[in-house]
C-alpha cells in the first residue's frame, strides 16, 4: 500500500518494520527525515517529482512510503469497548480519516465498516488520519446487520444518525453504544436502519438542514461520550 505526506512518515517511523520502501523527490530537502531513513536503515530512493504525482492522488509533499497492507482487526477483538463507530457504506476516504482522527481524539476505539461498496483503508484514509490510524482499530465485516446483531447479543445499543430520529441531546446513553454513520449520500440503508434500537439526530437552526458525515460524526461522538464519561 502506498502512503504519503510528512506526518504520516514520522507515525510510521514509530513501526519502521512496517515500510518496504521510500520515494523521495529529487528535490526533497528535509534533514530531519533523510537522518530517521538513515537511522533506521531504510530503503529509499530519489525519483522525479512528476512519478510521484502519478503514483499517489493528493499532496505527497515529496515523499511517498510503500508499507504492508493494513490489518483489519476482528471484530472479537473489539467486543469489550465500551463506544463503537459504525459506518453504513461511506464512500469518501477523506470522512473516513476526519472520523478516525476524531474516534482517536474522544478515546473511541474502534470503526467498523463494510467490505463491499465501501471506502477501505488507503494511503488518502491514513494521510487525513494524521496518525490517528495507528491508535484506532478497523474491523472490515462481510453484513452489518448481522453484525449489529452480534453487538447487540454482546450487549451494546445500537443507535443510527437519520434526519428523522430524535434530539441526541434528549438521550440517556448506556455504558456500551454503537453509533451507526450513514452514507454521505443516502443516508442509513433501509435494513440498517431498521435494525437499529434507536434513532438519533441532530437539531439544527439554520437553513441546511444536512451536515457532512464526519461533522455530524464528530458532533455525536463527542455528545455520547460526554455523557459516558458522566456516569
């Protein structure tokens, strides 16, 4: 996989066994990064900046990692948290870094997200993360109904973001929640929703009456954990 950018270099430097390969620009001129590549005895090489502009989409700064493939965590492994993100098909890496970033910034955990039709792990996800990714897990699942149903045998409540839902401000939430985002689009999915104990959203004044999917995000998980952290 491929990764790019400064910051996501000095994440990965923390876990260098996990680079393969660096490709500087042949103007890159960052001495405190040439110095790690050396310490650690990484491998890189010097190449025109254009090959880089074709290799990764987005500002690489000069500098882009090949690493190891990301690795999903299951969804066993994450049963024992006490909030859980889940997102229903979100399509744009750039949501799915903002709301690693903001998981990693509240203490959530874990995201769960689907492995069809859906945005996975890339070097854009991770870019936006600004390292978040290396201290939230992902866990990639076959359906998320069945999946919401194995949550909430484990315990958990499950509430959805819908437009229709009530005042996430009027709730009382319990020790162990599940929020489910939905697409940037379409919103929850019908099953999805209707497997969810519970509809939420978010009240607005204005005239939008929508909110970008990692704003409104970050607005529930803040607002749910708040709460958690209270009782």
């Amino acid at each position: 996989m491929l990764v790019f950018g400064k910051n996501v270099f000095y994440e990965l430097n923390n876990n260098a066994n996990n680079i393969r390969k660096i490709y500087l620009s042949n103007n890159f001129r960052d001495q405190k990064i040439f110095d790690l590549i050396k310490s650690n005895n990484l491998n890189y090489i010097k190449v025109d900046n254009k090959k880089l502009d074709h290799m990764v989409d987005g500002n690489h700064q000069g500098i882009i990692i090949e690493i190891n493939e990301y690795e999903y965590t299951d969804l066993e492994d994450v049963l024992n948290d006490d909030f859980i993100v889940m997102l229903d098909h979100l399509e744009d890496p750039h949501n799915l870094g903002a709301i690693i970033r903001t998981c990693e910034s509240a203490s959530v955990k874990s995201i769960i997200i689907p492995k069809d039709r859906s945005v996975q792990v890339n070097g854009t996800v991770m870019k936006v993360s600004s390292g978040a990714l290396e201290r939230v897990n992902v866990v990639q699942v076959n359906n998320l109904v069945n999946t919401i149903n194995i949550l909430k045998d484990n315990g958990y409540f499950v509430y959805g973001a819908d437009m229709n839902g009530s005042d996430y401000k009027q709730n009382k939430y319990p020790e162990k929640v599940v929020l489910v985002i939905g697409n940037e689009g379409s919103g929850l999915s019908k099953l999805v929703k209707e497997n969810c104990d519970e509809l939420i959203k978010i009240s607005m004044s204005g005239e939008i009456n929508s909110l970008n999917a990692s704003v409104a995000a970050g607005i529930l998980i803040y607002g749910i954990k708040d709460y958690q952290d209270e009782i």
